[in-house]
C-alpha cells in the first residue's frame, strides 16, 4: 500500500506489521504537532485494507504483532474498527496483538463492553499522547483531555485488560516550567502505572500553531538543557515500574531503561549530558514542509544570540 503521511510510532511497535486504516489524524489539533496538518483526514477503504493484507499473506508474512495507522487510529467508529480487527483475524489467526494510537476522547466514548470486545479481537496496547501533567499546559497545546478525563480513560482500559502505555513530552510546558511538569507528570504517571512511557521530547517546527505563539511572546520554548533538567527530576520522581525511552533527537542523546531497576544508571547518564552541554543555549528546532499552513518568516527565535 503507498504510504501517506509521516511513520511516527513507539519504538516497540518497530518490529510490528504497519497496517494504515486511515490516512492522517482524525484530531489534527495539538499545537506542536505536524505529523498530518497536510493531509486530509480520510478513512481508507476496507477494500484497500483487505488488499494490503492479502498481499503479506501472499509474501509469506505471518505477524505476531500489528500496528495501525495512522494518528489516533483507534478513534475509529466502533463497527468499523471491529470488522477490521475480524477482517486480521481472518487473515491472520496468529497475530497475538493489535496495537494503535489512541486519544482520551476515542477511549472515554467508548462503553465498557466495546473495550472489553477490542480486547477479546486481539487489541492490547493503547498509546495516548498524555505530553504533560499539567491542565493548562494540555489546554494550551489543545490536547483533546484534561488530567481527570485521562484518569477516568486509563482506569476503564485497566479495566478492560488492555494495556496503557504514555507518550510525554519534555519542554511542553515552556522555559522556566519544566520542573513543575515534571512533578505533576510523575504523579500521574505513578498512579496510572503505564506500561511504557516514551519521550519524544519537544522539537520545534515552524509549520505549527505553536510557532505563532513563539512569535507573539505567548510560549517560551525551554531549552535543550533545560528539557535534560526536567527528564532526570522526571525519572528520579518516578517509582512505577515501566520501560522508559526518552529520545532528543536535536541532541542525538537517549536515555532508556527499566524502571525503578535502571534508575541510578539512567540518572548519571542524564547527568552526564547535562554537564556537557555548552554554555550557549541550543534549541531543539527542525526543518519541516508543510505546504498548507502559512509559511512563517525564517528569524532567530530559537538562537540565544
Ligand atoms: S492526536 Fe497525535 S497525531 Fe493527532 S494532532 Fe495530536 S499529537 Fe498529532
């Protein structure tokens, strides 16, 4: 199947059969984020679908694990997403799970036995964009969720037996926040007991809302150092067990372990690159295309001249 959008999945899911039910984010609206602002939101065809997995089926591929696609798959109305989960299973009896995106929302609209039917058809890990432990922030960068509608969702997946893992991001809460993000985060990530957390940590883009806001003074983005700062409070706060993986690809630095068992060893490398980063201040800024959106002017908001 050709492929439209951008591939951005937890890296678990790496070694999962890719399956896309639809193109784009059916949300589209967190600030940051432009992963899909330049497509249109479709679902695709179960035809189109059925197509793709005749032809794995055909290569000779027999997946243990599928990942769907694309932002938000499992915002899907709940008759379509059950014949599709059916439609794999038909296909592939052996797939012991089916994995997918997921917004507090497309959980919280869901009843208790439509969850407990996802997890009967194969449905295991769901990834929710929690990004910060703060409401505010979350209202700031239009999350589609507050802290009580995430604890409400989390606790009815629990529930379900399906499995909740977090994507967060370091930096969300601008310059001189982090550290009260961080706080807030590891409460909620210590109640809520996800199996993963994954820190895509906060890069800039230009073809974003948010850009507009680091224009007109109303979000400071944190620097690099400080997101360093507020993802070694975050891991020396937490005492859920759960793999982390935390990524700033700006810096090429990742740090990665099994909590609370690889704690120490993760703080020291944290420390470590935070007392060698340079004194200039360097902002996790990239490049994107979106041909869309208004382009914004090139200029130094990133650089401490
Ligand atoms: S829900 Fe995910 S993919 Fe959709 S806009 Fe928000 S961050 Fe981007």
């Amino acid at each position: 199947m050709e492929y439209e959008g951008q591939i951005c999945r937890a890296p678990m899911e790496r070694s999962a059969f890719m399956l896309p039910i639809m193109v784009g984010c059916s949300y589209n609206r967190c600030r940051f984020c432009n992963l899909f602002r330049h497509l249109k939101y479709r679902e695709l065809p179960f035809e189109k679908i059925e197509k793709e997995l005749v032809r794995v089926k055909n290569a000779g591929g027999n997946p243990r694990r599928i990942f769907l696609g694309d932002g938000n798959a499992f915002a899907q109305e709940s008759g379509r997403l059950i014949d599709i989960l059916k439609m794999i299973k038909r296909y592939f009896p052996g797939c012991e799970e089916i994995n997918m995106d997921a917004t507090v929302t497309s959980i919280l609209k869901r009843s208790d036995a439509e969850l407990e039917e996802f997890y009967k058809l194969g449905v295991r890990h769901l990834y929710l964009g929690i990004e910060s432990g703060l409401d505010d922030v979350l209202a700031f960068m239009e999350k589609d969720h507050d802290q009580g509608q995430a604890y409400e969702a989390i606790g009815r997946l629990h529930q379900a037996n399906l499995i909740y893992d977090a994507h967060i991001m370091t930096g969300v809460a601008g310059k001189g926040r982090g550290m009260e993000n961080a706080c807030a985060l590891a409460e909620f990530l210590n109640q809520t007991r996800p199996a993963h957390v994954v820190n895509f940590s906060m890069f800039l883009h230009k073809e974003v809302p948010l850009y507009q806001n680091i224009l007109d003074g109303s979000f400071i983005p944190a620097s690099e150092k400080e997101n360093l700062e507020e993802e070694r409070r975050l891991i020396e706060l937490m005492t859920a067990a759960l793999l982390y993986d935390g990524f700033h690809d700006f810096i090429e630095f990742r740090v990665r372990g099994r909590l609370p068992k690889d704690k120490e060893k993760m703080l020291a490398r944290l420390e470590h690159v935070i007392k060698e980063m340079p004194e200039t201040e360097t902002y996790s800024y990239v490049q994107g295309e979106c041909p869309d959106l208004e382009r914004c002017g090139g200029g130094s908001v990133w650089q401490n001249n």
